[in-house]
C-alpha cells in the first residue's frame, strides 16, 4: 500500500509507529482503546455470527482474527489451523499478518508472538493498524485522503453549526455537539440539535452515542464520562468511532447497482422456486396416484362366481390399456422436469434442489417397483382365481349330478326293505325273495363307489374353501344317512329271509341267473350314460386327444356288450317260455330283481344316442383347442420378434449414449429421428395386444411357443421410452450448460472422449476412483494425502450432490465449466448487499421497497423473513437472513 509510504501520511503514521516501538500508553487512553477497538471489531464480526469479549485474548489463536479480516477486506485468507498448540496459534496470526502486510501495509515491531503471548499494546497496536488501513485510508474528500480527508469530511459536514469546530480528534469532540452535528446533518429527525447545550457535554456525548446505536447501527464505542473526564480523549479511539459516521452516511450512491444486481438474483429465484413447486405437484399427484392403485391391486378377496372374477378381470385390464400409460408418461416428465431444474440451478451457482421427503426421483421410483410388484402379483391371482373357481364350477356340477343318480336309485328301496311280503308267500316265493335280497345287496355294493365319490368330491369342495359348502355337506349327510340306513335295512331283512329260508327250498334259478346277469349289466350301462354324459374341461390339443381315444376304446366294447344284453335277454325269454310251458303262478314278475327288459332296452337305447352326442362334443372341443394352439403360434411368432427387437434397441441406445459423434445438436437430431423410429414401431406392440387379449378370453394360460409374456413386451416397450427420452433430456442439458458456460464443440468432445475412457463397464456413469483418475488424466493434482483427499470430496460433493456414488456426463460437464463460469457469484451478491446495508448490516423494508420493483421487493421480504434471526432489528432484512435464504447454509 503506497498510501503508507507517502509523505501526506507520515504526519500521523509515525507517531503510532514510535508508540509501538515503546510500548507505553497512557492508562486512560488505554481503557478509551479497548472500549473503542472492541466494538469496532464486534460490528464487523457480527456479520458471522460472533463476537470477542476480551481484545488481547481472543485474538491469541489468531482464529477470529482471520475471520474478522476476511468480514472487512471481503477476501478468503488461507485455511486456518484448528489445533490448540501455540505453533498452531503462531501460524493463524502469521496468515493473518501476512494478509495485512500484503494490502501495503508496514507492521513495525509487531510479531506473532506478541500476539500470541496476549500482549495488550501490540495487539491495540495491531488494530489500529487494521482500523488505519480497512476504515480510514480510503476515506477521500476534495483531494485529501485518510485521516486528512476525514477531518476535512468532519468540517465540511458541521460548518453550519454553533458551537462546533473541529480542528482535531480529540478535544474538538469534548463537547459532544460536533458528533450531534454529524448525525442532525444527515438525519435532522433523529435529534433536536436546537435544544441541545454546550456546557453539558454528558447529556450531549449520551445522546449522539444513543441515536447513532439504536438508529445508524453504529455500535457505543466510547464513554461519555471517559471523554469528558480526561483532558485530552485518545484520538484513535474517536478516529475510529468517527470513521463509522462517515461510513454510515457515505454509501447511499451506491444503492442503486447493489439494487439491480439483487433484482437479478430475485428473479432467478423466483423461476426456480416455481420449477420446484411444479415437481413437488406433480410428484405428489403421481404418488398419491400410486398410493390409491396399489391397495386395490392388493385386494385379494376373491368373488363366489365366474363372472364377477372375469369382471375383476376385465376391469384390470382397462388399467394396464387406459389408466397406467399416461402415468407412464408423468413419471418420465417427472424426471426430465427434476433434471432441467438441477442443471439450471448449478448454473446459477445454487445448492442442488433436494424435494420433500418422501418426494425424491428414487422415492418415486420405489413406489413404482411396488406398484408393477403389486401389479404382477394381481395378475397371476386373477388368473388362478379364475381357474380355481372353474374346478369349483366343475366339481359342484359332478357332486350334483352323482347325488341326482344316486338319490334317484335309493327312492322307495327303504320301502322295499320295510315289506314283509315273506309272511305270507309260499317256499317258492319266499326262494325268491331272498334271491332278490342277494341281488339287491350286490346292487347296494356296487353303489358303494358312487356314495364314496360323492362324499369324496364334498371334501374336496370343502378344502378348497367352496363358498356354497354348507348346502353340499347338508346334502351329502343326507345320502351317507340314508345310505346307512340302507344298510340296517338290509341286513334286517336278510336276517328274516334267513330264518324263512329253511322253510322254504324252491327258487326259479332261471330268474336267479337272470337277475345276477341284469344287474351287473345294468349298473355298467348306468355308469356308461354317466361318463357319456359327464362334464370334462381341457386346455391342450393332447389334453382332448386323449379323451377321444379313451371314448373310441369305449365304443369298441360295445359290441360285446350288446352280446351280454341279448343273452340277459334270452335268460327271460326262457323263463316265459317255462311259464308258459308249465302253467307257473309267478304274478308276470321275476321275485330277484325288478331290473326289466324293457329298461335294459330303454337305457341301452339311450346309451346308443349318448354316445354320438358324445362324439360331437369332443370334435367341438378338438375344434376348439385347435383354434386356441393357431392363437398360441400367432402370438409366440409376433412376440419372439417383438422381443428382441427391443433388446436390440436398448442396446443401440446405450451404444449411442456413450459413442456420440458430431456436435450436440447432430446428436439430439439422431436421437429424435431413433425416437421417432421406435413410436413408429407402437402398432406393432398394439396388434401383439391385440392377441394377448385374444387369448386371454380364450382362457389360454401357457402358450409353449415363445418364451415371451405380455408382460415382458410392455415392461421392455416403457424402458425403452423411458431411455431414449432420458438420453435426450441429457443431450439438451449438455446443449443448456455448453451455450451458458461457452464450452466449445472441441471442448465438448475431449470431455467425452475422456468420460467414455474411464467408463470401463460402459454405464455411462464413474464410479468415485473412476471420476478421480479422470481428473488427474484433464491435469487436476489430485494427491493421495489428506489435503488431496479433502480436495477431492469437495469436488464429489460438487458432482454427486444426492450422494449417489456415480457422477454422470451432465454433472462431469458441469463441474468442468464451472472454472470459466461468468456469472454473479455469492460473494458478489453478498457485497451487493454489504453495498445497499452499508455497516448498518441490514435493510429497512422502506429501503428494500425503494430500490427495487415492488413485484421483487415484496417477494424479497416474503423470502427472507423466516430465516431471520433472535437478534434482527424489526421491520428489517439483516446480513445472515439474506444470505442463508438465497444460498443455504453451506454457502455462508
């Protein structure tokens, strides 16, 4: 500083000069300096958040003195040590000695020790020197600068006024009116300069020291008492308290550029804020969307019919058609939207926008993946709801159609079994009531099976949880009831038979034989026309195929069976023959068995027409598991080319995303045309579609020609969507960030040529060693030691802001163009204020509204008024409300 070096100031340069080398004060002056250099220093330091009490100590580690020359010069000091030792506190009041002696100014007989040691002259000395160089030098008035010019500045501003003539800084100040004049100068409302006295200098000293401290910000560096009880007040001490009034009434013209320069900020601001209230909307749209959707695919409650578990069905494939694709579509634009607004804000030198909790890309993303989570799940129980609620149908259809058989055959044979017909018939008769009972016995035997099946098919009704189960197990206790006493029945009339039968000792062993023949015969024929006409549910080609052979083995045995029926036959064509030869009494009826020709010819007749009707329900079934494998071949063909056809085109698009040639618009003109060429490709996906639903209605539920589901196409087709209007959103960020930082197009391809380099796995991302190798190869010195350490975090804080641990090409980009960045920094914002506040270290809102638009103004004081703090003047914007509501803390 040459200014210390001229001849205008040695004239009160080196009387502090020789007070340093002797290290003698006046007591007095010495109390005066201490009051006076204390609150000087706490009026800058309160800009960050602190404050010294004591002088000579807490300057001793030389911390807060570092802090306090970096508030009053604006400049970064270097890194100050954090240890406790006395080489650590040495070294911090070196840096900040250092940093004086590089503003020009000379430092005479004062050293780090002294400091360090708490030796109170050379650090008031050091304070002075401070004050000197940062508050009074560059006070210039009328060609005089410094302690002249502010003398000068002094009289010009009180040559108005009684009383007051200031010749000096020390007794011209005794009286208190020249500080009264200064402040009634420039703020005539503050003071009734009228009223005020010259021979009661306490009042006139408490006044000015008041008004200049509740309304100029100007903190009470001085005692009334102390200046009038001493014959000749220290002049640095009233230098310095001075020099605040010329600081607090000299910035005024500087207002209007600190204006503008916020103004700029505001509306950055402003557009910013309303990119990241469109986010928050439309991320909690989709996530309320997604909070709605997957309770109701996680309804698992299952419908008592088919048609109610097809509606469910239907209903759910209207939201995978109608309602999911547009949503689709949101979440897509929810991240190109989140993405523009990051680059935007890191080319405003911003913190990165981190959303709500719960509102984040990777939030949204999860609830997403359980969204399809829910959603496959939902699809696969449809479908075996479905198919179970098919074999309930089956089942229930066959326990109904059995239980019919069944009851039909046991009506009126408890009657039969209460008769006591044997009473009263003859040896022959009674022959022939035991034979029947044989043959009826060997009838109730072979329904045996059929009471099993039907107790058989309601447990497994009840297992599977059928809803109408308490109807089939009421009806199927019934039967097992009656067929129990059936039993009882039949063993008791056996038993009576038993004791008659020694009595009696005819039979017609013709009618025996007959009915030991019919019965058989005609429980095979019984159980003929319940296969001929029971129910069968298949699903392949084989499945049908099968049941055909089994029925043309069927019909093959019907030839021999019409042998046994015309034999059965011939047996009571006999027996008439007999009767008619031999004039039996027989009462027309065979006692064995009440099975008749006529209805061995009846049920061989209807099983004569059940069995062609059997032939083309089968052929309609072949027809149609025909028609269903056409469908599994159509669909599988479309489907196996569909595949990898977007497999192919995920991998061209990663290709291309990491070996882009051209300039950035060639690439995002290729890219559109690519994006073109797969929405062309959409009626393809439409028709496959098409055909899924067709086989879905057919109730086709594998299809061994593709290994290709449905859902496999589509979860591949919104990938691939999404991925190619990810990479263009890249491209255009890249082309956002090149023509705001002035990046060439040459410069742009060594960034990409040295990203593509390092990018071993081709995922167009670093990992954290991979991003750091690429730094040092771009000539970064980036060390192994703790400060290169240090350094590099920095720098992955910078790029990786979500701590994701991968930095992407956008961000890499960024950060290599922040070097040249040529906008307003937060520093320069900053000083703009400093510039508008003045050493006040606030604005009024009456200032706010004056110098800037009303529109910015009051959304200034909507920004920053709930970041004020405990200490803020009312009705105003202080230093730290400012600067933690534009920058966040971690700019400050």
């Amino acid at each position: 500083m040459d200014h210390y070096d001229s001849q205008q100031t040695n004239d009160y340069m080196q009387p502090e000069e020789d007070w340093d080398r002797d290290l003698l004060l006046d007591p007095a002056w010495e109390k005066q300096q201490r009051k006076t250099f204390t609150a000087w220093c706490n009026s800058h330091l309160r800009k960050a958040g602190t404050q010294i009490e004591n002088i000579e100590e807490d300057f001793r580690d030389g911390l807060k003195l570092m802090l306090l020359l970096e508030v009053i010069s604006g400049e970064r000091l270097a890194k100050p040590e954090r240890g406790k030792m006395r080489v650590h506190k040495i070294s911090n009041v070196n840096k900040a000695l250092d940093f004086i002696a590089s503003k020009g100014v000379k430092l005479v007989s004062i050293g780090a020790e002294e400091i360090v040691d708490g030796n109170v002259k050379m650090t008031l000395g050091m304070i002075w020197t401070i004050i000197l160089r940062f508050a009074i030098q560059d006070i210039s008035v009328e060609e005089t600068s410094a302690k002249e010019g502010l003398l000068l500045w002094c009289q010009r501003k009180t040559a108005p006024y009684k009383n007051v003539n200031i010749q000096n800084f020390h007794i011209s100040w005794k009286d208190g009116l020249g500080f009264c004049a200064l402040i009634h100068r420039h703020r005539p409302e503050l003071i009734d300069y009228g009223k005020l006295r010259k021979d009661d200098p306490l009042t006139n000293l408490n006044t000015a020291f008041d008004v200049a401290e509740k309304f100029l910000d100007i903190p009470k560096m001085l005692d009334a008492e102390d200046i009038v009880g001493t014959a000749r007040p220290d002049e640095k001490a009233i230098m310095t308290y001075v020099s605040s009034f010329y600081h607090a009434f000299s910035g005024a013209q500087k207002a209007e550029t600190a204006a503008n320069r916020i103004c700029k900020v505001l509306a950055v601001n402003q557009e910013n804020e309303q990119l990241m209230e469109d986010y928050e909307k439309l991320a909690s749209d989709l996530l309320e969307w997604i909070r709605r959707t997957i309770p109701w695919l996680e309804n698992r409650v299952p419908e008592n019919t088919m048609h109610a578990m097809q509606q469910k069905l239907e209903d759910f494939r209207d939201y995978r058609r109608l309602h999911k694709p547009p949503k689709v579509q949101e979440k897509c634009q929810l991240e190109i939207n989140f993405n523009t607004l990051q680059t935007k804000l890191r080319l405003s030198n911003r913190p990165a926008f981190m959303p709500s909790e719960g509102r984040m890309v990777s939030d949204i993303n999860n609830a997403w993946g359980c969204l399809e989570q829910a959603e496959k799940g939902y699809e696969e129980w449809l479908l075996n709801e479905i198919r179970r609620l098919e074999r309930f149908d089956h089942l229930a259809e066959k326990f109904r159609q059995k239980a019919s058989i069944h009851e039909a055959w046991t009506d009126g044979k408890e009657a039969m079994l209460r008769q006591k017909d044997y009473e009263t018939a003859t040896l022959s008769e009674i022959k022939a009531l035991l034979k029947k009972h044989e043959a009826f016995e060997s009838d109730l035997a072979a329904h045996q099976d059929r009471v099993e099946q039907i107790a058989a098919i309601a447990q497994e009704l009840n297992e599977l949880d059928y809803y109408d189960s308490p109807s089939v197990n009421a009806r199927c206790q019934k039967i097992c009831d009656q067929w129990d006493n059936l039993g009882a029945l039949t063993q008791k009339r056996r038993e009576a038979l038993e004791r008659t039968e020694k009595l009696l000792e005819t039979i017609d062993q013709l009618y025996l034989e007959y009915a030991k023949r019919a019965a058989p015969f005609n429980n095979w024929m019984e159980g003929a026309m319940e296969d001929l006409q029971d129910t069968f549910i298949v699903h392949t080609i084989e499945e049908i195929q099968g049941l055909t052979t089994a029925h043309e083995q069927f019909k093959a045995t019907l030839p021999d069976a019409d042998k046994e029926r015309l034999a059965i036959l011939g047996i009571h064509n006999e027996v008439s023959k007999i009767v008619q030869t031999y004039h039996v009494n027989m009462a027309g009826t065979n006692p064995y068995t009440t099975i008749t020709p006529q209805e061995i010819n009846g049920k061989w007749d209807h099983v004569r027409q059940l069995v062609p009707r059997r032939d083309q329900a089968l052929t309609e079934e072949h027809a149609r598991q025909q028609h269903n494998e056409r469908l599994r071949k159509q669909f599988g063909a479309q489907a196996n080319v569909i595949g990898p056809w977007i497999q192919t085109k995920m991998e061209e698009i990663g290709r291309i995303s990491i070996e882009m040639h051209g300039t950035l618009e060639d690439q995002l003109s290729h890219l559109r045309q690519y994006e073109k060429s797969i929405v062309n490709y959409k009626p393809k996906i439409d028709l496959l579609e098409c055909d899924h639903q067709l086989i879905q209605e057919a109730l086709i539920f594998d299809n061994k020609h593709t290994n290709y589901t449905m859902e496999h196409i589509r979860v591949g087709w919104e990938q691939l969507l999404t991925t190619i209007a990810r990479t263009i959103n890249e491209v255009e960020n890249q082309i956002l960030t090149r023509d705001a930082k002035g990046i060439s197009q040459e410069q742009m391809n060594e960034f990409r040529a040295s990203f593509n380099h390092f990018d071993r796995d081709h995922s167009g991302t670093l990992g954290p060693e991979e991003f750091k190798a690429c730094l040092i190869s771009l000539g970064y010195d980036i060390g192994n030691d703790p400060q290169g350490e240090a350094e590099f975090a920095r720098i992955m804080s910078i790029v990786d802001p979500n701590r994701l641990g991968v930095v992407t090409f956008q961000a890499f980009i960024d950060f290599m163009s922040r070097e040249t960045a040529d906008t307003d920094t937060a520093d320069q914002v900053m000083a703009s204020f400093k510039i508008l506040a003045g050493d006040k270290n606030y604005i009024t809102v009456d200032e706010l509204r004056r110098e800037l638009p009303p529109d910015q103004a009051e959304y200034c004081i909507a920004r920053m008024a709930p970041y004020a703090g405990p200490d803020s003047v009312p009705g105003a914007l202080d230093y730290m409300s400012f600067s933690t509501a534009l920058y966040g803390e971690s700019d400050l």
